[in-house]
C-alpha cells in the first residue's frame, strides 16, 4: 500500500538522512518537510499525510506541542536524539521513534509497524470531517499526556469552560469546549445524553428507566450516567430499546 508521508525536523542533515533513507521505500511518498512547528502544522493541515517523522526537541516549540495544535494526529514516528525523550516517547503511545542517526535497519521495522497500522485503520476509512474509532487525539494537563486513541474514550463531561476526557484510569481535562468535542466524533459510537456529558456506547455496562421517563446508564468504570428525557427516546430508538 502507498503511504503519504511529512518529515518535522529543524536539522537540515537530518531531514536529509531521512529522505535517504525513504528512497529504499517506494512505498513511501513523502508530501513534504518542515522544519519548525508553525510550517509543519500548516503542512499538515494542508496534505493530510498518513505518517509523520517528527523530531521531539526543537527549538521554540517542541513535537508535543504540535500534537496540541492538531485534532488529529497522524500516525507518527519519533526521532531524537536524547534517550530521554525517546523513553518518554512511550508514555505518548508514539507508534515507534527512532534514535539519531537513524540505523536502516530499524527505520524499516518502524515503517512496518506503520504499514500494519495503516492497514488496520482503512477498514474505518471516511471521507466526511468526523474522527474515527482508531483516530489518535493529544491530551496535556499539566505536566501529563497522553496520544489516546479516540475509541478507548468511553466519555466527555464539561468541566467549566473546559472538558474532561475519561479513558483506563485516567480524567484529563481537554481544553475545548463539549460543542467542539462533538462535532469530530464517530457519531456510531458516540452519543450526546444530556447537556454536560457525551458518551460512548461500546463502554455502557447497564440501562436502568429512571424519573420521568429519564434512563440511567452505568459505565463499565462505575461511572453513573443521567440520559435527559428528550435524549432518552432518541438513545431508545438508537440502541433498538
């Protein structure tokens, strides 16, 4: 399969070790290059490549700070040259990352991982604007984050005017509002049950009626949910109640 590819890398050098090593890779067509975060946000925005190559220390902004600027990030693949970050990389659920300078070898088991990738998320393939279950989305709070893959969420609750985002064990909060949050998400999956929360169905544990013609829901965290009146015949219809 064909993979559309941009490289983020302030070294110049290094950008062109990379596009080197993509030549013994046919497969690969690399859309374009940047070397800072402002022109790689615009590249991206613009191409909408497959896989990213991005360098995590660079100077004014790093590649976390991409990842925040973005709705959805690419299948990406660290480079860096500190062990440090290459470690911390993990904690991100970056695909693969590789060290500086970069071995063949291991550049081609890191595409590979990216073609399995690719694979698996075509068969969710869409054309409208909506993420999907397998879209990767960038969370930071505080000094914590997390590349959380968009069906592992089972809910979003306002928090002020922020969101907080419910995924394992962990309640981040995202800075946009619940309106935003909305209009990206896989609308099979993801349902609106009242004005302050918007949950994932494949993560529902149990369905109680409740007052007023109202249901309850039970989340397999524990989580209890209130599902509004007028959300409540929508959601019964939804689900074949």
């Amino acid at each position: 399969m064909k993979i559309s590819a941009v490289i983020v890398e302030d070294s110049r050098l290094a950008r062109q070790e990379l596009k080197e090593l993509l030549k013994q890779h046919k497969e690969v067509e690399l859309l374009g290059e940047a070397e800072n975060v402002d022109s790689a946000y615009e590249l991206i925005q613009h191409m909408r490549p497959d896989l990213l190559f991005l360098d995590i220390n660079m100077p004014e902004k790093d590649g976390f700070e991409l990842f925040q600027m973005l709705d959805e990030v690419p299948i990406t693949i660290f480079t860096t040259a500190f062990d440090e970050y290459a470690i911390k990389s993990f904690e991100y659920n970056a695909l693969d990352y590789l060290l500086k300078p970069v071995n063949a070898k291991r550049f081609g088991q890191a595409l590979e991982k990216a073609r399995a990738q690719l694979i698996t998320n075509a068969s969710e393939s869409s054309k409208d604007h909506r993420l999907k279950e397998n879209s990767q989305i960038f969370i930071k709070d505080g000094e914590a984050c997390w590349l959380v893959k968009v069906g592992d969420i089972s809910h979003f609750e306002i928090v002020g005017n922020y969101t907080r985002v419910f995924f394992e064990d962990k309640r981040p909060l995202l800075y946009k509002s619940l309106n935003q949050i909305e209009e990206k998400l896989p609308e099979t999956s993801f349902f609106r049950v009242n004005r302050q929360q918007i949950i994932n169905t494949n993560f529902i544990q149990n369905v109680v009626p409740w007052f007023n013609g109202k249901l309850k829901l039970t989340m397999k965290n524990g989580d209890e949910v209130e599902v509004s009146r007028r959300q409540s015949y929508i959601f019964k219809d939804k689900m074949s109640l």
